[in-house]
C-alpha cells in the first residue's frame, strides 16, 4: 500500500499547509469566525456540502445500504432535504442578521434573554457533534496504518485541530473546498462504478438480493420520519451550519449555493446505498454493515485509487469534526464565556480590550484537546449523536423557527420552550431508552405546546425590539462592531 500511504500523506500535509495560509488571512474576528461574510457561490456551495456529508454520510450511508439496499439513502436524503429547506426559506434572512451564533440570533429577537440557556444547549450538541466526528478517524487509519483506536484519534483529531486553530473558518473553507473535490472524485467517479463493475451489474444485483433490497420505502415509513424529523430539522437550527451560512457573500449566495450543495447531497445519498447494495452482493456476511465501505475499499480498489477513495472518506469525516469544532468553540466564548466574564464584571466597570482572534484560537484549541480526550474515553458513537440530536431539536427547533416565523412569540414562551423540550427530551430518553423515537417526537410536541400557550400567555415582545429585528432581518442594521483588539506591541 505504499502509493496509498503517499496520498494519504500528501492529503494531510496539503490541509496543514492550508491551515498556515489561512492564519494570515484571518486577521480580524469576522474573518477568523465566518471568513468575513464574503464566500462566492463556488466555494460556498462545496464547503456547506462538504460540511454535510461526513463519516456518517460516507461510511454510514454505504451501511445502511449494506444492511437495507437503496432504502439506505434516506438518512442522507433528509440532510439534503434540510439543507435544501433551510437555503431556499431561510437562508437569506439569516445571512443578513450578521450575528455569529444561534444563541445571538434569539437575544436579537426576543430581547436579550433567550441566549444563555440555548447556548448551553447548542455547545452541548456541537461538542458531542465533534466527538463523535473525531471517533470516526479511529475507523479510517485502522484501515490504512493498522494503528490502535487511541493513536488513530489523536493523530486525527490534532491534524483538525491544528489547521482549525492557526486559521480559523478561512483554514477550514479551504481545506473543505478540497475535501469537496476529493470526495466528488473518490466516492462518485471512482467507488461508485467500481463497485457496480464488481458486481456484476444493477441485473447482478436484483438476482443475488431479495426484492425488499429495491424498495424505495424498504427502511421502514417510521424510521423515514424519525429521520426527518432528525436530520431534516437538525439542519435547519445547528450552529455548525448556520455558522457556513453566515459565510455567504450575498444573499443569493446562501440560497442558490446552499440549493446546489443540498442537491448534491440527494446524489451522494443514492451514490452511498448503490455502494452498500453492491458491498452487499461482494460480501454478504459481513460481522456490521458499517465494516462495508473499508472492505470494499480494501479488497476491490486498485493501488492507488484505494488512497484516493480512503482519503476522501477522510475527508467527510475531517469536514465535519473541523465545522463542529469551530462551532463548539464560537458558542463556548461568544455565548457562554462572554456572559459570564460580563456578569462576573462589576456594573459600570469598563471591560479590558482584548485580541479577539487570539481568544477565539484558544477557545478552539481548548475544546479541540477536550474533544481528543472525550472522544478517547467514549464508545457508543450513536448513543452520544442521538443524544446531541435530541436535545438539538426537542429544545431549540420550536423557539428558532417561531423566533423567524411568528411574530407574537416571547422571551418567556422561547425560555419555556427550551427547558421543558430539553427536560422532556432526557426524561423520555431514561424511560423508553436513547435510541427510542418517542423522545424526540413528544419532547417536540411539549415544547410547541408550552412555546405557544406561554407566549399567547405573556405580554408581547416590545415593538421596540421588533422593529430593530426586521431592520436586521432586512439588511439594513450594520454589523455589531467587535470588541477592540489589543495592538501587537501590548
């Protein structure tokens, strides 16, 4: 494997190297956190979709169609799905709040007082987010190195962590852009005929599998709708993707880029379930479907192009863990350790100027080495993501999209929603189990329920605030001008 290994290498050198150019544009915290509001339709649209399409996408989407045939693609489907919603809907409004985090985004239209408990909730599914993206690394160099899980993580993880943190976004949309192009040619151009040829063909294929494997709705209509509810929604409110958002250039940017790369995504999910399907036929006793995607690499892939595919499932799986970790730490300063450094500070006592690219580097850097260690110590890679999507939407969703979409909701019907879908969310989870459904459709239900019977209930948001909330929503507020940075002689 020797011509592998010196792809896989050059790969990783090339996203370091990006990660040093990236340091030197990114010298404000606008540039550092959202690569300065500027990204053209291009390079948007393959970063959101690279940012998308990670290790579960690749490597789990090729196992469900492993395990249910071309039914497998609905996971992926619903993220696209989301995608697609969230760009054609949504995406232009949120682009011109110009705001950094979620938590930002609901103290703007509720008044100030709906952001701290969100952004605990929001830093607790971008970490768990990161975790389990960086597990993942564990799966792929054991493929490649033969190296045990811990060293494979670590080795993964500080590769993400280093580039993230000299350049910020500007470091991670490049290296993105490249994994974009890497997955494009690895898993469509090159894995996906290739398994096919090996095969025998799509006639191959229906003879060898049972007929259920060619059902569009083989996975199950509840399992469908659990995704959607999931993944769909999930798009449509993570702090990972609306911080891509806020790259946009332009507001034709975020929506025509975004429909591109949610389209993309509804390829790449029927490209993964052909994959499983054919690994399926190859291998039909597999010991877990997500063992599929590495056989096949291994077994039927020619020197080389076995590098290139392996690198491009590196990549999903670096494009997301480097889009959770930005996100983590943006919410973990801006939304948590601001507040608390401002309401540790005495009243009318002045706050020390501060460079605000640094701290955002340490807050990365930080909560890179805490995702490293969580993700050494941690096995259950989807009880922890079911977690983290649970919270996600049973909590936020409803606030969120009632925040842009109703104008009578208020603080307290937000701060309402919020608790009692987050309490409901880990209460079902203790009775009917993590991975049970019912979680996250009741605790959805509850927080609509207290959202709107809370609201109706209190006064409504002052106009005041309303007013300077469509101006941003309009584009016409200038962005919040950040803190002063502290010279480089100081």
């Amino acid at each position: 494997m020797a011509v592998d290994y010196v792809v896989i290498v050059v790969y990783l050198a090339g996203m370091l190297a990006m990660g040093w150019w990236g340091m030197r544009r990114a010298k404000s915290k606008s540039e550092f956190l959202v690569a300065g509001r500027r990204l053209g339709p291009a390079m948007y649209s393959g970063t959101m979709a690279a940012i998308v399409l990670g290790g579960a996408s690749t490597i789990g989407g090729v196992g469900l169609g492993y395990q249910y045939g071309l039914s497998g693609a609905w996971m992926v489907v619903t993220i696209g799905l989301g995608l697609l919603v969230l760009s054609v809907f949504f995406s232009a409004r949120i682009a011109r709040l110009k705001v950094y985090t979620v938590s930002e985004m609901l103290d703007l239209r509720y008044g100030g007082r709906a952001g701290v408990i969100s952004g605990v909730v929001m830093w607790a599914y971008t970490l768990m987010l990161a975790v389990t993206s960086t597990i993942a690394y564990a799966t792929i160099f054991d493929v490649l190195f033969d190296v045990n899980r811990t060293l494979a993580i670590i080795l993964g993880g500080s590769i993400v962590v280093a580039y993230s943190t000299l350049g910020g976004m500007w470091s991670i949309t490049l290296t993105d852009m490249v994994q974009f192009v890497v997955k494009t040619i690895g898993v469509l151009l090159l894995l996906l005929p290739i398994a096919v040829v090996k095969a025998g063909g799509f006639s191959e294929m229906k003879a060898q599998l049972p007929t259920s494997y060619f059902d569009p709705l083989g996975v199950g209509g509840e399992t469908i709708f659990t995704y959607v509810l999931i993944y769909t929604f999930g798009m449509l409110i993570g702090q990972d993707i609306w911080q891509r958002v806020f790259t946009a250039g332009s507001d034709r940017t975020a929506k025509w880029g975004g429909t591109i790369a949610g389209t993309y995504c509804l390829v790449y999910a029927v490209a993964g379930a052909v994959i499983g399907t054919a690994a399926k036929v190859l291998y039909p006793k597999l010991g877990s479907p997500d063992d599929a995607f590495a056989t096949i690499v291994k077994d039927e892939l020619p020197m080389g192009v076995r590098g290139l595919v392996l690198a491009a499932a590196l990549a999903a799986v670096m494009s997301t863990s480097s889009g959770a970790l930005i996100a983590c730490a943006t919410v973990a300063n801006n939304d948590i350790w601001s507040r608390l450094r401002g309401a540790i500070r005495k009243e009318g006592e002045p706050g020390e100027a501060h460079d605000e690219v640094k701290g955002n580097r340490a807050f990365i850097l930080a909560m890179g080495v805490a995702v490293i260690l969580i993700a050494i110590a941690l096995n259950d890679v989807v009880e922890a993501l079911t977690v983290a999507y649970n919270l996600l939407v049973g909590g936020l969703l409803v606030p969120i999209l009632g925040g842009l979409l109703w104008k009578r909701g208020t603080a307290q019907g937000a701060l309402a929603a919020v608790a009692v879908g987050g309490l409901a969310v880990v209460g079902l989870m203790a009775a009917y189990g993590i991975l049970a459904n019912e979680p996250v459709y009741y605790g959805l239900l509850a927080s609509l329920a207290v959202y709107v019977a809370v609201s109706l209930a209190t006064r409504p948001t002052d106009e005041v605030i309303l007013t300077a909330w469509r101006e941003r929503l309009a584009g016409r507020a200038p962005e919040p001008r950040s803190e002063p940075a502290v010279p480089a002689h100081q």
